[in-house]
C-alpha cells in the first residue's frame, strides 16, 4: 500500500472550516502523504491522521487570528499551521519563514498550484531576517522549539502591540510557567492560553498567547532591529 493510499477520506469537518478552499485542502493534504513523506517533510505514520491531527489542527487557528493582519508562520516546515491558516483566512497576508531549502522549494511549489497570492515564502532563520522583513501583527508557530527559545526567535518579528501565536501541546502550561521571565524580558505584557476548534477536533487545538507592548522583543532587539535597519537603507542607497 502507498503512503497516498493510506490517506484517508477528509472528514466532513473539512468542508465546514475549509468551505470554498476544501479542493485545494484535499490537494495540500495529497501533496503531504506524497511529496511530504518522500522528502522527509513529514513521517510516513502521520498520513493516516493528516486530517484532524495536522490540517484541522492548524486550520483552526483561525479563530484567534484577527481581521486583515499580516502575519509570519516561523519554521514553516511542512507549511504547518501557515498553509491552512492561508486556505480559510484569504483576508490575511502570510509568510512562511523556513531556513532549509528543501522544505522552502516545497512550500513553493505548494503556494503556486493552489494559488495562495496572499503568502510568500521566504528562505531564513528568524534572527536573520529581523530588520529586513516588515514587522508583522501576528506571529505563529507549531512544534518548532520549546516556548522560552522559540520567542527569541519570534517576538522580535512583531510590530509594538503585535502577538504570538504558539500551537502547543499538554506541556502549553508548564511552558508558559517556564517561560515567564524569558517573555517579560522580551517584552511581553500578556500571556493567555486559549482552546480552538470547538466540535471540529478532539482534543481542542491549544494554543499559548504573547501579547507584546511598544517594545517587542525588549531592549537588547530593538538595538538589533534598528542596526538591521540602517544596514538595509546603506544597501538600499548604494
């Protein structure tokens, strides 16, 4: 049996949160148990639960994801959670920040033929491309690292009054506890924890919420981002 074949039918669930976009939702899940597995994006033993575990998982996100923002999706991957937070959320302008250029040719790849005009991929560690991308309103994350590093690497890529977006686990409190130093250094002024996809998936999505002030990422990032930034208008003059 092939690992296409082991993809299951999209459950009715599908169809509700990715409404117009649901073909397209079928296909991205398509390219994921084929192209995904083949190249290491994704383990072979996650096909079966694609579904509910990865695209439903991520998709429900949206609920939490404000009106008409920009966002950045660090360590895309696989394209997980920006790829069906971009299929239901059309209204939002995404970036998949990736580092290694297997998975960023992939995102490519999948952004053309589904036709995301609203997201751009781009190659890069977060701490490479502060000062030279936008800030963003909105930061998102799945199992990328754990909370304490993975805001070092995502709060300064907001703009002042921004927030993260952390999909997480049973671990989101223990994390969050963990973490609390880290983020009040970096500038965060609000943390919640917050349940999403309400009869869609079970267990309901967790996700850790960094809210930020007028100094995202604190005083030693925003030294950064101004270096960054002054760099980028030598460049641009020359």
């Amino acid at each position: 049996m092939t690992e296409a074949a082991e993809l299951p039918p999209a459950p009715e669930q599908a169809r509700e949160v990715f409404g117009d976009r649901f073909e397209d939702a079928v296909r991205y899940a398509e390219l994921l148990a084929e192209a995904g597995v083949q190249r290491g994006l994704i383990g072979p033993r996650e096909v079966p639960r694609l579904w509910e575990r990865h695209l439903l998982n991520c998709a429900v996100l949206s609920e939490v994801v404000p009106e008409g923002v920009t966002v950045c999706d660090v360590g895309s991957g696989a394209g997980l959670p920006g790829i069906p937070l971009a299929l239901v959320r059309e209204d939002i302008k995404i970036t998949l920040l990736e580092p290694l250029l297997r998975r960023t040719n992939f995102l490519t790849e999948v952004v053309e033929l589904l036709g995301l005009d609203h997201v751009t991929v781009v190659r890069g560690r977060a701490e490479e491309v502060m000062g030279k991308l936008p800030p963003v309103h909105v930061v998102t994350a799945r199992a990328v690292a754990p909370l304490d590093r993975l805001a070092t690497w995502g709060i300064p890529l907001l703009r002042p009054y921004g927030e993260m977006l952390a999909l997480k686990g049973d671990t989101a409190e223990e994390e969050l506890k963990s973490a609390a130093t880290a983020l009040s250094k970096l500038g965060a002024v609000e943390t919640s924890i917050v349940h999403v996809g309400e009869g869609i998936v079970d267990p309901m999505s967790t996700v850790v919420r960094v809210e930020v002030g007028e100094s995202p990422g604190g005083v030693r990032f925003a030294a950064k981002r101004a270096k960054a930034a002054r760099t980028g208008r030598v460049r641009r003059r020359r």
